[in-house]
C-alpha cells in the first residue's frame, strides 16, 4: 500500500483523481484501467485478511476495470469471487475457462464511439486445477462466432498480462475482423515489450496501436477519434508517483484504519544507512532460509523478491512488500556432485521469456562460480559427499527445470514457511547479507 518513502495507494488515487479531472475538464473520455495483480504484494493489513480489506481500497482509487493477473487467478473461484465484489469494478478474463463462472469481458461506449475492451492473461497460473487459460484463440469457435458480430465496427482495445507468442494468433484472428481499429495496452509488470504489426498482413485499414506497459505506474494514454469515430493513438506519458504528492484523503483514512489492525507492521525494524539492492535482499533471504532450516545450502530464485531496501527506517511492513510469498519451507539430502551438475545445467538452459521470469539462482552457504559455462561449479567452504539443501516449496515446484531436476518426489516440508523463517530473523536482529 506504499510507505512514506515511496507513492502508495493513497498518493495513486490523488494522481488518478487530478489527471481524470484535467482530461474530462478537456472534454477529453476517461478510462481508468489496471493492469491486474491487485492481490498478494505483501503489506501486512492485506495478509491479515487474505487480501480482503485492501481490494476494499480498490473501489475508492478511481479504477473504472481491472484484468486479471496471475496473482488473482492463484487463488480458488470462490476467493476469487469475494475479492472481485469487494473491489467492485468489472474485471477482465477473455481467454480464462473457470468451473462455475466461464469467462468475462467487457463492453463499454463513450459518447458515440464505442469501445469494447478484452482482457487477456497469459502469465504462469499456479491454480491450474480450477483455472485455464486458452491460448492463441478465443474458449470455442461458438463464442468465436457470437463475438464476431459483436465487436463488428468498433474500437477494439486489448489488455495483456505478460504476452507470449501464442497470443499473437489471438490478434491475428482480431485483424480478420470489421474494426474500427485495434489498440494493444501491454500490462506486462516485467518489460516493455513491442510486436511487429500483426494487422497489416490482412488490412491495411485496420490501425494497430501498440503501448507500452502499465508497470506499477499510471501511463496516461492519448487516443484521439476522428470523424468516422475511429481511434487514433497520440501520445503516452509515464507518471511516477512518490512521497512528495498528495494523498487521497479517502484512501489515506481507509488506510490508516486497516493499519490500526496491525499497528507492529509500522515499527522499526532497522536503520538503513543507503539504499540496499534487491541482490542484496535476495542474498539476504537465502541466508535466512538456511539459518531457519540448518542447512548445508538454501537456494532462491531471484524472482522471489520483489523490492530493495530504502534508504531510512526499515518496517517490518516494507520487509513483506520485498518479500511478498509466504511459502512452506522444503529441503532435501542431495548428494554433492549429483546437486553441481543439475545447478550447473540449469544455467546453461536457454531462458524463455516471460516463464523463466526471476528464474536465476542465489545460493547460501555455496557459491555459484561460472554459471553458464562448461566451467561451472559449485564452491563449499568444506567439501562433503552430501548437502542438506533448504528452498521453498515453489522452487520445488519448479525444480525440473529452474534446478535442472525434478525433486517434487524427494523433497520433504520442515513444518514451518518462509514468512515465519523471515519473522524469527527479524525477532533475532539477523542481517547477514545485507
């Protein structure tokens, strides 16, 4: 929800509030979209309450939609359809098959030129059972046919969450059609990513407008219409939000009051003299797994952290946004020259984007020497036949290839999770590493 060093919520939906003001004063339509993973980024107050409390603030920020990202789609259906009522604003899911409430999307017109806006996701879903994603083309060929008439002359805009290369046979199928035009927001938290003009191959008449990402930003995107109602893209601007905006008195207040609930998520955890890198935090939580565990090694993935360390007083609250997973601790005995090979394989692997996301390695307790190379190795300060090494269950989860073998069937839990792990840390002033 932000600290006082950083933007926050409640600075967001000041800058939401302004700029929505500026534009509709213009005469300008406004639409206020996110770009998912509105759940699961950590703050203590949303944990408490498994992320309820804070989609509360989601209704009070001034977002007119919302699409889905992987954060939501990793919880069940019916976690998922509280959460989705509690923000009370549409959400997004053109390709996401679910048991009980199929797929979403949504249909909207400003004044006299409509606009229909899809919703599409294609980051990993750890919540495979009751979610699926289809990929490169829409549910069935039946709603295939009802949409085309649908979407018939009008202004299409299509929101990603981290595309990858099967989507592009969705947009292919979207430039077949009679449109307006067709404008492609890119919701990707990881990159900015740009595609060739898929449209082009099939009509020239058909505009594609593609943008750059939402990120953890607001992009202000300029579309202008022209007189047959078609959308134009003119102009996009980045605007950060930080400490010296603002608060939205509303949500301030709203936060305030979920921040009373958990009034040690704001004590003081540790002066920060400089600003810590996040490869420090990683290395960090690596050795606090280790110690938590006793462990020969722990491993992370980097992706496990979102965040460093600012400058200032370190809360525990800012501890949990770096760190936002609270996972089950698992760990296994691994003989030596069998764990170097399958470390060292991993890293010579092609990566693909965006799945290997935050798939590289940090290590505790060994070092990685020459990842990537035919010279790899694995560095113990004494060497031994056997190492107990300690991760989280989602590495193991990843295991077959993020460590080059699959432990799912080897690997057994310590009966504690990586929060509590963090907490002990914290309690016993452990910071080595950073």
């Amino acid at each position: 929800m932000g600290s006082s060093q950083s933007g926050g919520y409640a600075r967001l939906a000041h800058l939401i509030a302004s700029e929505k003001k500026k534009a509709e004063e213009a005469g300008a339509d406004v639409l206020v979209v996110a770009g998912g993973d509105l759940v699961g980024k950590g703050s203590i107050p949303c944990r408490m309450s498994q992320d309820k409390d804070c989609m509360r603030l989601v209704q009070h920020m001034g977002i007119d939609v919302s699409m889905f990202g992987n954060y939501e789609l990793n919880r069940s259906p019916q976690e998922l359809s509280e959460l989705i009522s509690l923000s009370r604003i549409p959400w997004l899911a053109t390709n996401v098959k679910q048991a009980t409430t199929h797929e979403y999307h949504f249909h909207g017109k400003k004044s006299g030129a409509e606009v229909v806006l899809l919703g599409w996701i294609s980051a990993p879903v750890i919540n495979q059972k009751d979610f699926q994603l289809t990929k490169g083309k829409l549910p069935s060929e039946a709603q295939w046919t009802l949409w085309q008439k649908e979407v018939a002359n009008k202004n299409i805009i299509w929101v990603t969450h981290q595309e990858y290369e099967e989507d592009r046979q969705f947009v292919k199928k979207l430039c077949q059609l009679n449109l307006k035009s067709l404008a492609l927001l890119k919701a990707n938290d990881h990159e900015v990513r740009f595609e060739p003009d898929h449209c082009r191959e099939f009509s020239k008449s058909i505009p594609l407008i593609e943008v750059g990402a939402f990120t953890e930003k607001l992009g202000k995107l300029v579309f202008v219409r022209d007189a047959n109602g078609n959308l134009r893209f003119e102009s996009q601007t980045v605007l950060n939000v930080d400490s010296a905006m603002p608060e939205n008195d509303k949500v301030k207040s709203e936060i305030d009051q979920l921040y009373k609930k958990a009034p040690y998520a704001r004590s003081a955890i540790k002066k920060i003299e400089s600003d810590i890198p996040i490869e420090n935090v990683t290395l960090w939580y690596a050795n606090v797994l280790r110690k938590a565990g006793h462990t020969d090694i722990a491993i992370v993935n980097r992706g496990g952290v979102k965040l460093g360390f600012e400058m200032g007083t370190l809360t525990r609250d800012e501890v949990y946004r770096a760190i936002p997973y609270n996972d089950p601790m698992m760990g296994l005995d691994w003989n030596f020259s069998d764990f170097e090979k399958s470390i060292c394989k991993s890293t010579q692997r092609v990566k693909k984007l965006p799945e290997d996301y935050g798939s590289e390695l940090v290590l505790s307790g060994a070092k990685l020497l020459n990842p990537g190379t035919p010279d790899c190795k694995v560095e113990l300060s004494t060497r031994r036949a056997s190492v107990k090494v300690g991760m989280t269950s989602f590495l193991v989860s990843r295991s077959a290839t993020w460590l080059g073998k699959d432990l799912r069937s080897r690997a057994f839990k310590f009966g504690t999770t990586s929060e509590q792990a963090i907490e002990a840390s914290l309690r016993q002033q452990y910071f080595e590493g950073l």
